[in-house]
C-alpha cells in the first residue's frame, strides 16, 4: 500500500519541484559584458542568493510533501497507529514552521544589515 502511494507522489513531487525551480544559469550578453564591472562580488551575491532560493524551495516542497505524505498515512491507519502518527506530524509541522519562517527570517536580516550599512 505505502509503495503505491509513494510511487504516485513521487511524480508529482519532482514535477513540482522541476517547475518552482528559479535556478537558472543562463546569462544574457550584457549580463556577461558587465560580470568584471563589480569585481566579482555582485556575482558571488547572486549566486548564493539563487543558491539559498534552489534550497529553501526544495526544502519547502518536501516539507508540503513529507505533511500531505503523513495525512495519507493517518487516514488508512489503524486506530492504534494514529497515536505514532500524531506525535509525528508534530514534529513535522514545527519543521514546515521553521522552514517557511527561514526565508522570512534571512530577508529581515538581509534588510535590515542592508539598511544599516
């Protein structure tokens, strides 16, 4: 049963995942006049913002992922098995919390030493 399951989310996953991809590494001909323009560090800037973005997306898409998986799980166990299920979503939902509250987060900072500066 759970092999079933896995092999239809699965799927849908990495479609989801391909889609809300924003890692792009193609450049336009300005984009590459200008790359020595800044001394570099523009660039290492970028990257590792579309770096963090890549990560954050993948994180929160396994997150909707591993919550919806468990809500499939909950619904087709048994009455002694949802007590397990239960204190595991716990868990999961204070993950998803902390996941989705992390871009919020490095924006603020990102922000505010900006502002500062």
């Amino acid at each position: 049963m759970m092999k079933k399951i896995m092999l239809r989310v699965m799927p849908i996953v990495l479609v989801a995942l391909m889609i809300v991809s924003n890692c792009v590494c193609a450049k336009t001909a300005e984009e590459i006049v200008n790359m020595g323009n800044n001394g570099g560090i523009g660039n290492v800037n970028n990257l590792v913002g579309k770096i963090w973005g890549t990560v954050l997306t993948i994180l929160q898409v396994c997150a909707v992922a591993a919550i919806v998986f468990a809500g499939v799980k909950y619904m087709f166990a048994s009455p002694d098995g949802k007590a397990d299920i239960k204190s595991g979503m716990l868990g999961l939902v204070i993950g998803a919390i902390m996941v989705f509250a992390a871009s919020t987060l490095v924006k603020f900072i990102v922000d505010t030493a900006e502002s500062a500066v």
